[in-house]
C-alpha cells in the first residue's frame, strides 16, 4: 500500500513539473500573452495619439490644467489649498485640496486620496488645450468621490494594501508551486492574482464616474464649448479604454490559471 501511495505521489508530482516547464511552450499561453501585449500596445497608442491629437487644439476660453481643476473644485464646492492658505468653503468638511505638478513623466496624473492631492502632469498643469482640461477635471472628479464618499472608489482604496501584496507575490507564488510540484502554492498565487483582477474591475466604474462627473464640471463651468466638449469626451474615453483592456487582459490570465491548475 505504501509503495502505491509513493508511486501516486511521484506521478502526480511529474505531472505538476510537466506543467510548469510545459507552459513555457503552450501555445494557449502564447496566444494569452500575445493578446495580452497587443491589446496593451494598441490602447496606449489610441490614449497617446489621442491626448496628442487634442493637446494641439486650443481652447475659446483659455485656462491651464491647473486653473482648470482649482475652477472644477471650486464649482464643487471643495476647498483649494494654495500658497496662501485654503480657499472656497469646504462644504463637505473635508481638508483642502492641493494642486500640485507630478514628478512622474508625461500622463503620470493622479489623485492621491492619502493627501488629497491633484497631481497634475507637465503637459497637463501649465498647458491650455482641450485635452489638458479634460485630464485636469477628470483627476478632480475622483477628488469630489473621496469627498463625497462615492462607495466604489471607498471600496478601491481599502484594497489597495492587499493588493500591492498580491501583486507583489502572486506570480512568484503560481511559478514556484509549478517548478515545485506544490499545486496548493499554485492556488494560494491564484487567489491572489484574483484579487488583483476584482480591483481591475472595481476600479472600471470608479474611472468611468470620474469622467462623467469630469464632462459635467467643464460643460456646467463654461470651460469648453460644445464642439470642444466632443473632443474632451475622445480624450477620457480613450482614456478609459486603457482600463477597460487591463481589466479584460486580467481576466483572460486568470482563467488561463485556473484551467491549467485544475488539469
């Protein structure tokens, strides 16, 4: 009996190497990471071309990126941090936010909850053109979530720690336990890839609601006129689409882990 059970451990332990040096040279997994590349390259290059397509239109009523979103702030009723102190009344009393240049390169803009912060890139910041405030109002309208607590981007941010984590380890975790034979390492890896693809996909209404909350703020401000508010729509909508592609890539890489765990 025991010689059977050794045997069984050693053949299952085969078929688990099998399949970590085997997926190298699956022609599924090419095809996932083929996909995976292509569909990346394409949706930055519509996000790239398009921001530069708009960054060269200029708008009727001059205003940078900044002036943009401190405008788009203001008109939300939300405190604006300056070199002078706080600004407009802080209706949802919440601290001020700051508006400030990112260090982070060309279309590195963010809010960062933790200081709340409107970080706003170069290209972005000094810069008057369609596509700049359309990026400028879309980085302020997930300001106005956190101040207004919208419960998607709450959600997004509680995950964050976790995922950093999972991110960090789930593909050293899959790997190993294919090398080792440890197909309960393989699981462990899975589920925390699936968690780094649930935040892909929670984040994909908290962008979406950014940029219908952005395209409100220019149309209600008079920052855009109308045929320039159908540009602003390609820029966020391009933008969008960078999403969209992550969360379906996520997705595809996920079920291909699953399917070659549970074989």
């Amino acid at each position: 009996m025991t010689w059977i059970v050794c045997v069984r451990i050693v053949s299952r332990n085969r078929d688990e190497l099998r399949k970590g040096f085997t997926m190298i040279f699956d022609p599924l997994w090419i095809a996932v990471m083929v996909f995976s590349m292509v569909l990346g390259g394409l949706t930055q290059f519509y996000i790239k071309s398009t921001f530069k397509k708009y960054s060269k239109v200029s708008m009727a009523r001059p205003a940078t990126g900044a002036q943009v979103a401190e405008n788009t702030l203001r008109y939300s009723n939300i405190p604006v941090a300056t070199a002078h102190g706080a600004t407009s009344a802080n209706a949802f009393g919440k601290r001020p936010v700051t508006i400030a240049q990112s260090k982070h390169g060309k279309l590195s803009d963010h809010f960062d909850p933790r200081s709340n912060t409107v970080a706003l890139s170069e290209v972005v910041y000094g810069q008057s053109n369609i596509a700049a405030a359309a990026v400028a109002a879309h980085e302020v309208g997930h300001a106005v979530q956190t101040a207004k607590g919208y419960l998607p981007s709450r959600l997004r941010s509680a995950m964050v720690p976790a995922v950093n984590i999972g991110a960090s380890f789930a593909w050293i975790l899959i790997i190993a336990g294919l090398v080792m034979a440890m197909s309960g390492l393989v699981w462990v890896g899975i589920a925390f890839f699936a968690l780094s693809v649930l935040f892909q996909i929670v984040t994909l209404p908290v962008e979406l609601d950014a940029s219908n909350r952005a395209m409100y703020m220019l149309r209600s401000t008079n920052t855009l006129t109308t045929a320039e508010l159908a540009g602003a729509r390609k820029v966020l909508t391009a933008a969008a689409l960078t999403y969209v592609a992550a969360a379906l890539v996520s997705v595809v890489q996920l079920m291909y882990w699953i399917g070659l765990a549970r074989d």
